[in-house]
C-alpha cells in the first residue's frame, strides 16, 4: 500500500513538472516574440537582435504570430519595410506593373543575390513553407492557420513578393530607376541569354517583345540571370525565383479576399493584368501549364532540370514581356 501510494505521488509529481515545463516554453516563446516586436518597434529597428531572440525559441512554424514576426525581422534585416511600400503604394500601376516595381526605391541592388535579397527571400519562403508545408498555397494557408492568421500571412507575403519583384526586375532586367529595360549601367538588354534553337524559341518571344537579337550572348551583361560564368544550375535557381514569385503572389491575390481598406486595395487588377502574358506562353511548350501552377522552388528547379525551354519560354512570357 505504502509503495502504491509513493508510486502515485511520484508520477502526479511528474505529471505536474510536465504542466509546468509547457506552460513555461509556451510562456517563452510569447516573450520571444514581444522581445522580438519590441525591437523592431524602434525608431531603428533593431532586425538582427529580433532574429537572434525567437531563433532561441526555434520550431514554431506552426504558430502564426511566431512566423509573422520571425518573417518581419528577417525582412527588416532585408531592408523592408511596410511603411515604405504603402508610401509608394501609388507608384505601383497594374497597367505598368513590372516597370513600376522597379522604380521603387528598395528595388536597387548593387550585386545579384545581394544580402539583402537573401534576407527578404528567407523571410517570404518563412510564410509561404509555414506550418510544415512542402509546397506554398494561399488557400492552404487559410485552412492551416483559419482565415483571419491565413488572410494576414497571406498579405504579409504578397507585399514583401512585391518588393522583391522589384528587386528581381530592377537587377535582372538591367533597368534604370525609371524601370526602362537596358537602361542601366549592366549592360544586359534581357533577362536572360535565351537558347536559339527550337520552335518558337524564348528568343522569337523576346524578340516579339523588343528584345530583339540583344537576348543572346552579346547583349547580356553582369546583370543577366545566366551569365558571367554562373553554373547552370545556378541561372535555373535564378530563373526559378521570379518565376515562383509571380506565381505565388497570382495565387495570393486570386484565393485572399483584400478590404476595400488593404493597401493593395488599389492593385487588384495586377492578377488581370498579368494574365495576357500567362496564356500566351501556355501554348508554347507541353509542360508549361504545370510550371504555370508550380509554386515551390525544388519543384520549378526540377523542371529546369529535365528541360529548362518551358521555364526559358515561360520567363521570357512574363518578364521580357511585362517588361518591354
């Protein structure tokens, strides 16, 4: 009887050791992320010490404030910022979009893969791979974390896919910051050295676009996606990144429902607007209709792999032609 009794004892004290020890890491990680918020909350955002608090408590990708602000310190670290692009909100015209991005004034970069690209890719592949997924999806999203954290996660990413974009278009597309194409100081007309064999080719799409014969070898400075002695392995990933962006903030702003008062209230019709360059490549290659719907990088990058002319077809569609 005494041993049972002792027996019990010990377990109800394990028992509430277990209690204890949960509810201190949940307590943990709440404080993490208002350590965290706090500093990014100053007049200078103190970025990296908001990563380095909830790095501490790592492995919450499934709590939704968790990875909205590891996502907002990692894009701070980026050089994002949310007051910024609703500053600049108006400079984005859906008519113009790819032009327009570029002319904001985060979109210069001084190097391809800059740090700061980097860094704000880390914090959109934070929201768009959250909750354990393999593979981003805005409705997904909605019915992993309900709709009101799925609809803020899904608008947290769509406006640091913006930035981005504009950071992509601006260095690639060798524009100046009226977000002319060939107008800055790389020397690349196009975004890519396209392959001149095949029927259609990327080229004739580039070409039909005001590329013209710039869109091969000669015409392509350290700016394009492929040249200056990158591995091809390394002009897929780079390929694959604009391509995963377009597609990704598409998905969003087709499957999120935006408030007449969201700041990108005003840029709905981006969706219709890109749509043209869609169905014009949709025709051109057997497995473009699946790169359309791709939305992971590994599963772009794999494509690229087995044949890079649907994603040198699909790239030339959106980006040579949103950006004639």
């Amino acid at each position: 009887m005494l041993k049972d009794t002792l027996f019990r004892i010990v377990m109800l004290a394990l028992l509430g050791g277990a209690v204890a020890c949960s509810a201190s890491k949940e307590e943990t990680v709440v404080n993490a992320i208002d350590t965290a918020l706090y500093h990014l909350s100053q007049n200078s955002p103190q970025c990296q010490k908001a990563i380095d608090a909830l790095e501490d408590v790592s492995g919450q990708d499934s709590n939704p404030r968790y990875v909205q602000t590891l996502a907002s310190a990692y894009a701070c670290r980026g050089g994002f910022s949310e007051l910024t692009l609703f500053d600049e909100i108006d400079t984005i015209d859906s008519d113009n979009f790819l032009p327009s991005l570029a002319q904001l004034t985060t979109s210069a970069q001084n190097e391809a893969q800059s740090d700061e690209f980097n860094d704000l890719q880390t914090a959109i592949d934070l929201i768009l791979y959250s909750g354990d997924r393999t593979s981003p999806s805005a409705l997904t999203m909605l019915s992993t974390f309900g709709n009101r954290h799925g609809t803020n996660l899904n608008l947290q990413a769509a406006y640091m896919i913006i930035v981005q974009l504009g950071r992509y278009v601006r260095w690639y597309g060798n524009t100046d910051a009226a977000g002319v194409k060939g107008g800055g100081a790389q020397g690349n007309t196009c975004f890519f050295d396209y392959d001149s064999t095949g029927i259609p080719t990327p080229l004739s799409i580039a070409t039909s676009y005001g590329g013209g014969n710039a869109c091969t070898g000669a015409g392509q400075g350290s700016a394009s996606l492929d040249y200056g002695g990158v591995t091809a392995a390394v002009a897929k990933t780079r390929m694959c990144q604009g391509i995963i962006l377009v597609n990704n903030l598409l998905d969003i702003l087709e499957n999120t429902t935006l408030s007449n008062n969201d700041a990108l209230g005003d840029i709905r019709e981006i969706y219709d607007d890109i749509q043209p360059f869609i169905t014009a490549a949709a025709v051109l290659d057997p497995g473009m209709p699946a790169l359309i719907e791709t939305l992971a990088q590994v599963d772009c990058e794999t494509i690229a792999t087995s044949s890079d002319r649907t994603p040198q077809l699909y790239l030339a569609s959106l980006f040579e032609g949103g950006l004639p």
